[in-house]
C-alpha cells in the first residue's frame, strides 16, 4: 500500500464562524473539508450545542503542509481573540494524496 505524508488541520470554532471559515479555507487552497458538529468544554466553558448560539463545529482538512501552515496562520490572526476557536495540526498518511493538494508525488511534507 503506497502512502504519502499530508497534514490534518482540524479547526473547532463557533458554528456562527462555519460560511467565514470555510470561505478562508477555500481561498487559502484547501480542495476539501469535512463539517461536523462538535461539543466539548475548554476556555471559554462548556460548549454543548443545546442553544444554536453555543454551537461548535469541527472542520477537518487534508492538505499540503504550506497549505495548512497558510490557514491556520490566518484563522489564528483574524479569530482567535474574538471567537472561541482552537487549531490543531498532525501528520496523516494519505492513499490517493493527488487529491490533496499540489504537493502530490512531489515529495512535499
């Protein structure tokens, strides 16, 4: 099985935040992402879903490495001090990794 290396942005944030960020994460150069509904307590309380104002999402993405680099960076600098958000990076093997991004066969982490 032939497995290439790309990096897993997960992005958690206030479901309010879902059309802003998914369009930054477009213009950044994700080809992809996938939304689901997320609970959870952290920082700034519990966060249950219950009421659509404390809502959360979690958005997955699946890119190159100066890709995710690029959106998490630019989540960080334009929502972190307003919005509940936290961002985490790791590293995945991916089969078919042409789908993810231009670092495709190139060797790029």
């Amino acid at each position: 099985m032939q497995t290439e290396t790309r990096k897993l942005l997960t992005v958690i944030c206030e479901a309010s935040l879902e059309a802003r960020v998914i369009a930054d994460v477009e213009r950044l150069g994700a080809r992809g992402y996938t939304i689901t509904e997320a609970r959870g307590k952290g920082g700034r309380g519990v966060r249950d879903a219950g009421w659509d104002r404390s809502a959360n999402v979690r958005i997955e993405v699946v890119c190159d490495a100066p890709t995710a680099s690029a959106i998490a960076t630019h989540l960080r600098d334009h929502y972190y001090e307003h919005f509940a958000m936290i961002l985490f990076v790791a590293d995945v093997e991916v089969l078919r990794a042409e789908k993810f991004g231009p670092g495709a066969g190139r060797g790029l982490p």
